[in-house]
C-alpha cells in the first residue's frame, strides 16, 4: 500500500467532473453508508480514516462503469489481535472485499439504483447487503436505502424477502457460521430485519467542499468481537474538503459523539497520461527525399543499428530487405507503446534509405520468439508527420501480420552481448498479519543474464536485505498441507543474502501460432526444478490455449543450492479469451497445485487503452474449507500499471500491486519468471492500434 499511495499522490485525476467522495469505508458514498454513484471507469482510490475504535483502510477500484470493488483492513484498536506473546500490544485487524453494481443509471425523472454487499468474502465481523438510489437535484444529491446485516442492524421493518421463505426472517449469527472465514456465506445474504439509511450531499459550487447528512441503519449494539458503541443519535454530518483534484480531506461528528478523520488519494488510471519524457532522446528528424541515401548496398548499418536501439528501442537481431520492403528484426527494449517504437525507427530506415523501399517493417520479438510484424508505408507516414493527412488516413498504410518464413537478403546480422546485468532497489511487505500490521523489507537486487545463443540463456539474481522490520515475523500460520507457501517467514529470516533465481531457459517457436519454452535451476525463491511450456496463440484471434508442467523441489530456507525434502509435479492448462466488451479478459487455468490439490483459477481483468490493468482472481481447489484454514479459497485483487505512466523515462516495465487477505498453502502456483503468453502479448494488436498516434512522438 505504500507504493500505491506514494504514486497516488505523485499525480492526480483527469476528470474533468469530480470524482465521487468515499465513504469511511471506502467506495461512492456518504459517511458509513454507500450511494448509488459510481466513479468513472478506471477510477482508483485509496482511503484512510479513524472513528474510534476503527481505523479503516480502503483501497477501492472502478473497472467497469457499473462495477465498483474494494479491499479493506480494519483495526478494532480496543481488541488485541491474539495471545501478547505473539502480536504484542496489536490490535485486531479484519480484512474484507465489497462489491458494488449499478441496475439503472439515472434519468431526468428517475433515481439511479445499486445493489452491493460488503465483507462478502471475509469473516462477515461486518457483513452486510443493501439496494439503494440516488437522485440529483442541481448541487444536491439525496440518496435513500435498506440494508441488511451490519449497515441495518437497527431493523426497523419486516424482511420484505420474507415472502420467498421464513429463513429471510432471521440472520444467522457468527457463532453459527463456518469458522474458517473468507467463505461467501450466502446463508446469510438479505436475511434478518433491514433497516432504511440514506441522507444528502451538497457540492458548494464555487468552492471545493461537500457537505454531507447522513441517517444510519446501525444501532452499534451488535458490534463484533461484544464491541457495542454508545450511539446518541443515528445522524453523521462532515466536509469534505478537495485539497487537490487528488486529495480529499474529511471531518465528521458521527454516533452524535464520536469524531471522524480521513484521507483520500484518488486518480484515474484509464485516463492518465505519462508524465512529460524529458530523459527520453528527441525522435530522429525526418530528412526530405533529397537528403537521403539510394542504395541499400552502400548503408552503414551497424551504425544503424545501434541508431535504432539508441532513440527507437529496438535491440537489432537482423536487418534485411525483399522487393521494396525492408525489414527490422528485434526487441522492444524501452518503448511500452509499440507504435512509439516503430515511429522513431521508421524515421531512422527512411532517412537511410531511397525511393526504391516503400515500405518499412518491424518484426517483434520476445526472447528470441517471432512474434508479431508491423508495417508502415513510408510515403504515408512523411505525409503524417506533413500534417498532410490525420491519423484514420494514415491507418491504411498501416499493417500487422504473423511472422512468416521468406525468401530475404539478408543486410546486417547482429552479433548480440553475450552478458548484461544491472542493480536494482525492492519493496516488499505483507500487511494485516498478527505480529505487526505492515512487515516491510527494502533489498538491493543484482539481475544477470548471459546469453549461449538468443534462443539459450541463463538469468539469475542476488538480493541483499537492507532495511526490514520482519524481526517481528514470528508467525507461521497452521496448516493441514503441506507447507508449501506458509513457510514465508523462514525464507524472509533466514539469510540476509539469497539468491531468489538461478535459471536456464531455452524459447522456440514451434510453428506459426505454436511457442515453446523449457527450463531448469531454481526457479524461484521457495522451488527449483525443471519444466516446459507450450502455447497456441492464432495470430489475429482473442483467444489461446498454454499448457506447463514442472517437477520442483522445495529450496533451502537460505534461497542458495539446498534443498529440503518435499517435491511435487505440478501443472496446468490455460485458456486465455479476450470478451471484446470493454477491454475484459479471461483466464481460467486447470490443474495441479504445489500442495498437490487439483483445482481451478478464475482470473478477470479490465484493460484499458494505455496498458493499464485491473483485476481479481480466485482459486477453488478439492481441499475442503477445513483443511485449507483461514480464507477457505485463495483469492485477491490486483493493479498493473505500466512504469511509463510513472516516470519522465520510457520503460517497458510494469509496477504489480496485489491484495490477497492471506497466504496460504491451497490453491498455490509456481511463480514463474517467464510466461508465453506475456511474451507474445505483441501478437494483441490493441496496444498498438490504440496508441497510433503515439507513433509520431
């Protein structure tokens, strides 16, 4: 979360309309109940605030229009987490998922309505379900709803849901409920008497405050954990002050006697553009047909080459030429949006190059593997960079095919490094544990690889523990498995120099739309062993099928060449299908799991146009609920946003943050360095095609 928040707030929203105020528990609302609004797509909030005796922390995502998501910890901070030998003086910490989904959007007449749940994947302490509606009028916008559970505790009328059933009459209590937590417990979903909520909001419109009224449906006399609150009257009112377009600060009166303070950073990361790139070199300039050479015979191109790699990004493998087409093989090094890349390499092939070559084409590769070709007419491209013609225009001398095998003269064959390595800094952290709530380690990592041949290559890595609080880390958490990833905390303790990745990888294409890659050493920090992958990915297709098989061995706590007893053949297929609604993509994977459990993981994802990414996934397993413990199945959201969106620099990498409630042995997967089907995400030509205009920066 401190990254999160760091880069929160290193760059606000775009949005041109403000974006909705959270409630204190994250996601559209007032104080301590939902509304119906939802933000814009693509709308990212992090949210912090204490009304005694919670301390709420909220991470809220919009990938969808109608979809709002949130995770969430919260700190009962007068409740001990567990025996003080352990956790010390820290307090109860609970960790829940909410859901949230638009039925109707609002009209000039009508209301706009939601149905949502919180706590729906967690231990319920804070469960409830609710529909509610939202109606503006000019700076005004009221909102009224039921609820059930925690949010209508008060019951102030019979179920209506009663008449499909006396079991909507009565809510189930914990007590009675599984006691692994993390279970969708439906049994209790719109059961019990519900309670009506809602209130107001007022945007002054000249200044950046809101104020919010708000009537609750919590009596607080059936708190968890016995932690009833003194309630003088079920009435909440606050500001909301919008330092920032990104920067929110509350203040409320809640209960009728308890303050209320919080924080939210919030930015759009559909819609958030890259920061000015002023350590990137200016793009070559494009020479008129006079100045420029006629004879491809007579062209410097290792000078090319390296001109191309330079200012384009392109690490050059071959350079070759058929008819009046002339081709550049390589690798993407910098560039995240290709067309960017192909932009500034086909200024420097034309200005190299005469009247006798129409045509210039990248060929993609990852890792020696073909994968994808990108052509530009070069006439049309002049007449873009001309202003002579726009972008839709220009998109007809454009084209993108599969890699095929031809006849070519080859001009210049590249002679790549054998070796290359670089130094780097790490984060990681592990939140919500009993021994402390944010365990953090910063490490300086050296990455190496070297290179037998460009399709055979050996990479590894040493990481030195710099900074850490893991000295708390006394917990291992109980398990029924084996204990295949719940060893964290040797791994973390056990030598402040490991060696996370010691491995020999070797990639081939194995037929048109067929890619393979096998390898073998330690794969990654807790397993070593060997394995093999292979894809199918039709060219031109939204969908595509992986299957992996490895054989691992657990290594020795020391992350060096030991290994301890347990091992495990483990495995899976994949399919991958991309819906064409709204940039959702698919992945459902079958197989083998590092505990030896047989299973299924449900992976959803929004892509969105600039490489951004929102998703969540969830694994079931033949374990049963008891065995796997605490969390009954793996489950967790994630944000991937491209570094490029960061930094004044172009980058091709990519910052991961994911909140899973806990780790578990069930449902755990090799983490592997390489996958094919990331590296031939360039056979997706959305990437490309939606950032077309990138191609002539």
């Amino acid at each position: 979360m401190i990254p999160l928040a760091g880069w929160l707030l290193a760059g606000g929203s775009l949005a041109s309309d403000p974006a909705p105020t959270q409630s204190d528990f994250g996601g559209a609302g007032l104080w301590q109940t939902p509304t119906a609004r939802m933000a814009e797509e693509g709308e990212l909030s992090f949210t912090a605030n204490r009304t005694r005796p919670y301390s709420r922390y909220n991470v809220t995502m919009q990938p969808l229009p109608w979809l709002e998501g949130s995770f969430r910890y919260i700190a009962v901070t007068n409740r001990p987490y567990g025996q003080p030998s352990l956790s010390g003086d820290q307090s109860y910490k609970d960790k829940s998922i909410d859901l949230k989904l638009r039925l109707r959007e609002e009209s000039r007449y009508l209301p706009e309505i939601a149905v949502g749940g919180r706590d729906l994947g967690g231990t319920g302490h804070f469960g409830s379900e609710y529909f509610v509606a939202s109606k503006r009028f000019g700076p005004v916008d009221a909102s009224l709803g039921l609820a059930w559970g925690y949010m209508g505790n008060r019951g102030d009328i019979s179920n209506p849901f009663s008449i499909f059933g006396s079991r909507f009459d009565r809510r189930p209590g914990r007590d009675e409920l599984p006691d692994t937590g993390g279970e969708f417990n439906s049994a209790t979903y719109f059961r019990g008497a519900p309670a009506f909520f809602g209130g107001i909001s007022y945007r002054l419109p000249s200044r950046p405050l809101v104020f919010k009224l708000e009537y609750e449906g919590n009596d607080y006399r059936s708190e968890p954990h016995d932690n009833d609150q003194a309630q003088r009257f079920p009435v909440n009112l606050g500001v909301v002050y919008r330092i920032r377009p990104h920067l929110d600060l509350s203040v409320a009166l809640e209960r009728g006697n308890t303050a209320m303070f919080g924080l939210t950073l919030h930015t759009n990361v559909a819609r958030r553009s890259e920061p000015a790139k002023v350590l990137d070199p200016p793009p070559a300039v494009r020479e008129s047909a006079a100045g420029r050479g006629a004879d491809t015979a007579q062209v410097d191109w290792e000078a090319v080459s390296r001109a191309l790699e330079d200012n384009a990004g392109i690490r050059v493998s071959r350079i070759s030429r058929r008819d009046a087409e002339l081709f550049v093989t390589g690798e993407q090094t910098r560039y995240f949006y290709p067309a960017k890349g192909v932009g500034r390499a086909a200024r420097i092939v034309g200005n190299e190059v005469g009247g006798d070559i129409d045509w210039f084409t990248w060929v993609s590769t990852r890792e020696a593997l073909p994968v994808a070709e990108t052509s530009v007419e070069l006439s049309r491209f002049d007449a873009l960079l001309a202003h002579d013609i726009d972008l839709d225009e220009f998109r007809r001398g454009v084209e993108r095919n599969p890699p095929l095998p031809r006849r070519e003269h080859v001009l210049y064959r590249a002679d790549p490094p054998r070796f290359s390595g670089g130094w780097s800094l790490g984060y990681s952290q592990n939140i919500g544990g009993p021994d402390a709530f944010i365990l953090y380690q910063v490490s300086a990592g050296y990455q190496a690889e070297y290179r037998f041949r460009p399709d055979l290559w050996w990479s590894g890595a040493l990481n030195a523990n710099l900074l850490n609080n893991y000295d708390k880390f006394r917990y291992t958490a109980p398990s029924r498995l084996p204990r295949v990833r719940t060893l964290v905390r040797e791994y973390l303790t056990d030598s402040r120099i490991t060696m996370p990745q010691f491995q020999l990888t070797a990639s081939r294409r194995l037929g048109t739309d067929w890619y393979g890659l096998a390898y073998a050493g330690m794969l990654e920090s807790m397993y070593g062993g060997v394995g093999a992958e292979v894809l199918y990915r039709p060219f031109g297709e939204r969908w595509a099928v992986g299957a992996d098989l490895n054989w691992v061995r657990q290594r020795g706590f020391g992350q060096d060449f030991s290994f301890r007893d347990y091992e495990v053949a483990t495995g899976h297929v994949t399919g991958y299908f991309d819906t064409r609604y709204r940039g959702i993509n698919v992945a459902v994977s079958a197989g083998r799991y590092l505990a030896g459990d047989w299973g299924a993981t449900f992976d959803v994802s929004r892509v969105f146009a600039n490489g951004a990414r929102m998703g969540a996934y969830a694994t079931f397993t033949n374990v049963s609920s008891r065995d796997f413990g605490e969390g009954s199945f793996d489950k967790g959201i994630y944000l991937s946003i491209p570094f490029d969106l960061l930094q004044p620099r172009s980058t091709v990498n990519r910052a991961r943050f994911v909140w899973a409630p806990l780790i578990r042995d069930g449902g755990a997967r090799l983490s592997k360095r390489y996958t094919l089907y990331t590296l031939t995400e360039d056979r997706d030509g959305d990437l490309f095609h939606d950032n077309l205009d990138r191609i002539a920066d």
